[in-house]
C-alpha cells in the first residue's frame, strides 16, 4: 500500500469574472468593433510570432522594443495589453507542450512494456499484460516508432522554447478544410474566424477614472472604446473614444463590480462576439484580495459532507465531528451530455444543491478527492476497456474544481482535498454493509463518500472495533479507542490471526488454582464448611 497524502485546503481563487451582454447596439457600433478587434488581432498575431520564435532569447529590452513598435500603431496602453496577452499565450502553450511530452513518454513507457511480454500474458491492477496477438504487436511496434519520432521533435521544440500556436484555435482551422461535414459555409466559417482571432481585451489600471482607461465602462452602464491611432477618424467622443449606444448592466457582483469603479480600482475588459448567435458580450474581471480561510481543525470540529464524484452524479453523505455518519446519502445528478454550455449549466445546478444542503446541515467543509485521471484515459493502460475508459473520462474533475471552491467560499464553506487511494474499495469494505437497511440503500459510492468524509477528518476509513460485552472474565475498554493518526498501518485492514478466535480473555485459572475458597458463592463446593439446616423454633 502506498503512503498516503495528508489532507489539505483548497485556496479560493483570486480572481473574478463576470459578463454581460451588450444591448441595443447600432450598425455602426457593430462596425466599428469589428475594425478595431481585426485591426489590434492582426497586431496580436504578429507578436506573438515574434515572441514565439525568438525561443529563449527574451529579456526586458526586447519586450521593450516590441511594445514600441506596436505603440506606433495602436497605441500605448493597447501595447500593454497585447504583449501581456501574447506571454500568457506563450506560457499556456509551454505548459500544454510539456504535458503532451509527459503523455508522449508515458504511452511510449507502457508500448515498451507490454512489447517485452509473451503474446497473451495476462495483466494485473497494476500493470497490463501483453499483446492479445502477433498482429497487434506488430500494428502497436510501429505505432511506437510514430511515437518516438514525434517525441523527439517536441522534445527539440522544448529545449529551443518553440511553441507552434494557432490564433483562433486549430481545430477550427482545420474545419476550413471539411466545410462540408461541419455543416458550415464559406462566409459562417469565416464568421467564427474572425471573431475568434479578434483582439478587444484591456487590462485595468488602479486611480485611472473608473479604473480602465482604454476600455471604460461608467457607473450608469455607458460603454466606451479608446480608439487605436490607424481608426482614430471613427471617434464620436473627445480624446479620441467611440461611445457604444447602447447600456450594459451586471446582475450577478453588480454591487461588487460598482464598489470597485467607483473607487477607481482597477477592472479588466474584455468584448467578444458570439458569431452563432450574433451577439455581443462584455466581460469585466479583477482580483479579489486574499481571505483567510477557515483553519482546518475549526472546520473539522462542524462536521463535514464527504462527496464521491462520478460520471453522472455526486454522492454525497454527510458525517460528524467524530466520523460517525448523519442522517442518510444523497445524491446529486447531472447529465453531461450536449453542448458545453448544456453540460456546464448541470454542473453548476448540482454543485448548487449540494452547497445550499451543506448550509442548511450545519457543516464547515466539503471533502473531495484529489482526482487526476491523466493517465487513466488512454488505451495503452486499460487495454480495450472503452468502457471503463469512457467512465473515467466522463468524471468533470477538471471543472468541478474550477467551480466548487469558488461556490464553497460564497457560502462560508471550505474545500478540503483529500488522497484518493483506495476510497472506493475501502469504503465498501467498512461501510456499504453496515448502513445498509430495508429502508436504505447505500450504494458504493456513498460509502465512498464515508471513506473521504473520514479521511478529511483524520480518522481512518475502518470502522471502530464493537466493544466486547461484559462477562465474568473481560471488560470493554481498549477495542473502542481510535487510532492515532500518526500511526503506521492505521488505514490497512486487520491482520489475519491463525488459531482460535474469541471475544473474551481467557480466565487465569492458575492464579486461582492454589485457593478455591477465595470465591465466597452461595452453594459453591469449595466453602469452607458445609451448610446444614438447623431444627425448627419451639414457637412453630
């Protein structure tokens, strides 16, 4: 068994986003944030070429010299906000680069191992076995031969700092290609290529009036744009700015979002076009001053709600300061199937209800586990288990921890993320069993709940041994205490032990071997004289 991760605190995030739509806009507003999102896109790609290909040779004085040249033709401030945008590109694209080399050497690892096996070895939990037959061995040869090729050309792009991105997605470059399956036209692709290449993004700036200067949203909901320098003859207001017609208001953080502008704190902006819907959205952002979490120990002394994720549902089950289940399970389902925004809006429904069940239960923290199926999606490891893999792939961990710390800190609550080893096995060892009643079911995944909800705790997964009865010769103590969280083997089950198992000590017989008159019982044999009737009174 491997050693397990002490359970932790999720930090809340830092940041915060919300978005609006842009109402009643005429045709001339839509005109001119067409021009100028094509016109800072077009500066936006060229840096980031510039950027991307220059590998490692990158200091201050270059970035310098690139915001200058892109001044020249936007403006400052426009500058910034590119040459920002253009290394956090840079930066995503490195860390994507360095995950499909880890995909890449884990997959080549596995092909290898299984190569090197006779032909039908079975596999463990562990380990997968050999190939099934010599066609697929020879089919999986070559495919490592693909595989190391193309290791070594990312590799090579790694250690020079390359990074090969496509502004606007290369999935939808490519269905420029394959109009006809997408079920698009020329002019609905070019459309969405354009809108996904265009550039409308601005940082703030803190004691700037309503804390953006470049784009500048008033407290009364009027929008207005700072102009690059090439598209300046377009301008309807003063210095240069072109005022939107229509209002935007936020309903979700209004307060929080007018606090921030009327204190001339900084705010982010950011428009996009949905070219589907034909619509206009604005998003404004900023980052949220750091809060100290509820410590862990005040959290567990409230209880907690343990919660198993799975493919289509969160199992839920919610326990005591001393791990003793509540109450019964619960469950909270979601289908992930449809569109992202369809899948999304399931998510956040249930994570909903499960935040507003964790108020009204009293509890200080929710326990998940610290899921990473990575490596637990690709055939090389479960063979032809596609089954099992769509299982594990369909399981949103990625986005239910994007979005179930934010909610938890809204209503007071604090995540903890615990290890996930051997939750599911455990729990329906100890647990699924003993729960279990005409009027209850408890499935695997709700013990599993249990299991994570206790481990959250610091208590171990097994259930405290019953304390024996009292007899003559035993009494209840020692069995019912818990076991100390830093003792070794405290998750592993008991230990098998040969011989003759009881509840009870045996009596020490030779203790007592040497006085049977100790034991001063009525009718005993060994009293010390024998008891004799004696005559009836003379008054009966």
């Amino acid at each position: 068994m491997r050693s397990l991760r002490v359970p932790f605190v999720v930090r809340e995030a830092s940041g915060c986003a919300i978005r609006t739509r842009l109402k009643d806009l005429t045709a001339l507003d839509v005109e001119v944030l067409r021009q100028v999102g094509s016109h800072l896109g077009s500066l936006a790609s060229r840096d980031l070429r510039v950027y991307a290909q220059a590998g490692f040779e990158r200091s201050a004085a270059s970035w310098a010299v690139r915001k200058q040249a892109l001044t020249a033709a936007c403006s400052s401030r426009w500058a910034g906000a590119v040459t920002k945008a253009t290394h956090d590109q840079y930066a995503l694209a490195r860390r994507a680069q360095a995950a499909h080399l880890h995909r890449l050497e884990t997959t080549m690892k596995v092909i290898r191992d299984r190569l090197a096996q006779p032909l039908g070895a079975k596999g463990s939990k562990r380990s997968p076995g050999g190939y099934r037959s010599a066609r697929e061995w020879r089919a999986k040869a070559q495919r490592l031969r693909v595989l190391e090729a193309r290791h070594a050309e990312v590799r090579a792009d790694w250690e020079a700092g390359r990074v090969h991105v496509v502004r606007g997605g290369k999935r939808l470059a490519t269905t420029r290609h394959h109009l006809a399956e997408a079920g698009l036209t020329e002019d609905e692709w070019r459309a969405r290529w354009e809108a996904a290449r265009a550039f409308l993004s601005a940082d703030g700036e803190s004691g700037k009036r309503f804390g953006n200067e470049t784009i500048r949203v008033a407290p009364g909901g009027e929008v207005s744009v700072k102009l690059p320098r090439p598209l300046e003859h377009l301008a309807n207001a003063p210095h240069g700015r072109y005022v939107l017609t229509g209002r935007v208001a936020f309903a979700h953080r209004g307060e929080e979002w007018t606090d921030r502008i009327d204190a001339n704190r900084a705010v982010a902006y950011e428009i996009r076009h949905d070219p589907v819907r034909d619509r206009w959205y604005l998003t404004a952002s900023w980052k949220r001053p750091a809060v100290q979490a509820l410590p862990l120990e005040a959290a567990r002394a409230q209880g907690v709600i343990g919660v198993d994720m799975n493919a289509d549902h969160l199992a839920a089950y919610r326990l005591d300061a001393h791990g003793n289940p509540v109450g019964g399970p619960r469950r909270f389902a979601y289908d992930l199937t449809g569109p992202a925004s369809r899948r999304d809006a399931q998510l956040r429904h249930a994570l909903t209800r499960l935040m507003h069940w964790a108020v009204r239960e009293g509890v200080g923290a929710v326990a998940i586990e610290d899921l990473d199926f990575t490596d637990s999606t690709t055939r090389e490891k479960h063979g032809r288990r596609k089954t099992f893999r769509q299982t594990v792939s369909g399981i949103p961990t990625g986005r239910l921890k994007a979005r179930i710390v934010n909610m938890a800190a809204e209503h007071g609550l604090i995540i903890v993320a615990v290890d996930p080893a051997y939750t599911s096995r455990w729990g329906a060892q100890h647990w699924q069993k003993p729960l279990t009643a005409p009027t209850r079911a408890v499935t695997r995944h709700d013990a599993a709940a249990i299991a994570i909800g206790r481990r959250a705790l610091g208590h171990p997964v097994r259930r405290r041994t019953a304390t024996p009865p009292h007899d003559r010769s035993d009494r209840a103590g020692h069995r019912a205490a818990q076991t100390e969280p830093c003792a070794r083997g405290r998750e592993e089950t008991r230990p098998s032990i040969p011989g003759q198992r009881t509840r009870s000590v045996p009596p020490d017989t030779e203790a007592k071997a040497g006085d049977q008159h100790a034991q001063h019982r009525s009718g005993h044999a060994a009293e010390h004289q024998p008891w004799i009737q004696g005559s009836l009174p003379p008054s009966l």
